[in-house]
C-alpha cells in the first residue's frame, strides 16, 4: 500500500487546489526553505487524524486554513489522500482508498467532517477504518524529524518497543494480554456457570422424580376411572336384565291374573246358575213338599 496522491484545498500555504502526485517509489520532496514541504506532511496528519493540531504546527486547527495573500475562502479547508489498495492492505474491494477530511469556521467555532471512500462518518469510526490497514495515532506510519533524533538518542528497551510496534508485535501482545484477560473472565465465567449447572441438575432430578410420580398418578386415575366404568357398565347390565325378568314375570303375573280373573267370572256365572236352579229346585221342593206332605199323610192315614 502507498498513498497514490494527496490534494489539498486551501492548506496551510495552498491557497488552491493542489494535486501532488506520489509514484510507488517516491522518494522526496524538494525545495527551498519554506516551501511548503513540511505542510504536505502535515495534510497527512490532518486528514489521516494522526495528530493533533500542535504536532501540525498550528495553535488551533482553523490555523490550518489558509490565510496568505489573496486569501478568498478563510473559513474551509480540505485534504483528501488517496491510498493504493491493490494488495487489499484494507479489507475492500477497491483499488483505490479515498480518505478525505475538512475543517469549517462559523464565527468563533469550527468543526471537522470525515469522509472514507465518499461516505461521511465520524473521527471514531474513520480511526477504526484505518487501523485495519495499520494507520493508527500510535503507529509510525508518518516519522517526524523529531522524530528521528528521539529514536537515536532513545534506550535500547525503548528503541525495542518501537520496533515491535513498528513490526506489529507489539499489537500482537497487546492482543495476547487482552486474550489471556478474557481467558481468566471467561475461567471464572465457566466456574460460575459449573455452579449453576450442578444446582440445575440437581432440581431436574428433583422434577423428574415429581414428574414420574405425577405420571403415575395419572396413570392410576386413568386407571381408576376405566374401572369405574366397568364397574357402571356391568351394574346396569346386571340391573337391564333384572329389568327384563321383572318385566317377564310382571307379563306372567298379568297373564296368571286374567285367568284367574276369567275363572272367578266363571266360578261367578256358575254360582248364578246354580243359585238360580237352587231357586227352582227349593221352589220344586215346597210344591212337591206339599204335595207329597199330603200324599205322605193321606198314605200314613190308609196304612193306619
Ligand atoms: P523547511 O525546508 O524550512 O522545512 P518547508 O518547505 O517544510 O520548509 P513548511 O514548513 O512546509 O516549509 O512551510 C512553511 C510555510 O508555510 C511558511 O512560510 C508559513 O508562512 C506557511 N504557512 C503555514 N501556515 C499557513 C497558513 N495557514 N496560511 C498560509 N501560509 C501558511
Ligand atoms: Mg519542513
């Protein structure tokens, strides 16, 4: 990755829009003394976010602004950087990276807007765009000429440290130390979570057992009610047929008693005759009584 062009639109003393072409094996820039060379770095700085407006040798940022000769727009100034990326150094499919910053003055206050790629987003979410590419506050990405004088003059230890930024590791151990952090929190995290399982599965055994014996029970009271039901059944089976051999015997009774009730008519009809010729027979008698009574006597009194 290599930055491909760096414009900038009235910085420092660029009171126009200047486009500044960087080749791949760009090495330097010359000119006389207060040219502007250092101003190129610091639109680096400015729209990467790499520092902050003093390391840009400027009081405040609106100090960025351009205010030389002729100066016709005192209270904007732009920087875009356009990055290579055809070894995908960001995780983008894109050729080219476009990082672009501005600062706007509205009376006593200013304010920076950011842009990765023609999309606006805050300095946070910029910051963590480049990181990923490894352009960070932190890293040397940009080796100021002060720079260069504290690395020689630095202690080994110190000169160590650096290196291992500079080479990554740093980052590296710093994400192994978060790791081992998170191994311990998450260490604990299982410890407690042990815990809650043991306790779990104590009370699953405890609900189990409530729940087998609650399963029983309705097993028992399915079982009951099925045998209350043949129990129904066979009473009103037993209590049907009952039914029917009273209706039987109520229908031979019934039969019995119009006999009887046809005999007694006839007992009855007999008596009437036989009343009737013991009428006619006791009439019979007293008439042959007294004829006879007379006969009888008339005879006694021959015999005599
Ligand atoms: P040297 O070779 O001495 O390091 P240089 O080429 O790096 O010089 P710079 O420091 O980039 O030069 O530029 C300094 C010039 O920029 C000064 O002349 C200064 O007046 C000018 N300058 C700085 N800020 C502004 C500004 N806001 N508006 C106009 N000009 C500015
Ligand atoms: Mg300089």
């Amino acid at each position: 990755m290599y930055i491909k062009e760096v414009e900038l639109k009235n910085f420092k003393s660029f009171g126009k829009s200047v486009r500044v072409p960087l080749k791949n094996d760009f090495l330097t820039v010359t000119g006389p003394n207060g040219s502007g060379k250092s101003n190129i770095v610091d639109a680096l700085l400015f729209a990467l976010c790499l520092s902050s407006s003093r390391a840009m040798r400027a009081e405040r940022l609106p100090d960025l602004i351009y205010r030389g000769e002729g100066a016709k727009n005192p209270d904007f100034a732009q920087v875009t950087v356009r990055l290579d990326n055809a070894g995908r150094s960001f995780p983008l499919d894109s050729d080219t990276i476009e990082v672009s910053r501005s600062i706007k003055v509205k009376g006593d206050k200013y304010s920076s807007s950011y842009y990765f790629n023609g999309k606006s987003c805050s300095q946070g979410e910029l910051h963590e765009l480049l990181a990923k590419a490894g352009i960070t506050p932190e890293s040397y990405n940009i080796v100021m000429q002060g720079d260069v004088t504290r690395i020689i003059e630095m202690s080994a230890l110190e000169r160590r440290k650096i290196i291992d930024e500079i080479a990554g590791v740093a980052e590296f151990d710093e994400k192994k130390k978060k790791a081992m952090e998170e191994l311990d929190v998450v260490a604990e995290r299982i410890g407690r979570v042990d815990v809650i399982i043991e306790e779990v599965a104590d009370q699953l055994s405890h609900l189990k057992a409530e729940r087998d014996r609650s399963l029983s029970y309705q097993a028992h009271r399915e079982e009951l009610s099925r045998q209350q039901a043949f129990l129904l059944l066979a009473k009103l089976k037993e209590a049907s047929t009952e039914l029917e051999a009273l209706h039987e015997e109520m229908a031979a009774l019934e039969e019995k008693g119009k006999s009887l009730q046809q005999k007694a008519e006839e007992k009855r009809q007999h008596f009437s005759e036989q009343d009737a010729r013991l009428a006619s027979i006791s009439s019979e008698i007293t008439h042959k009584g007294e004829d006879e009574e007379i006969e009888v006597k008339h005879r006694i009194e021959e015999i005599k």
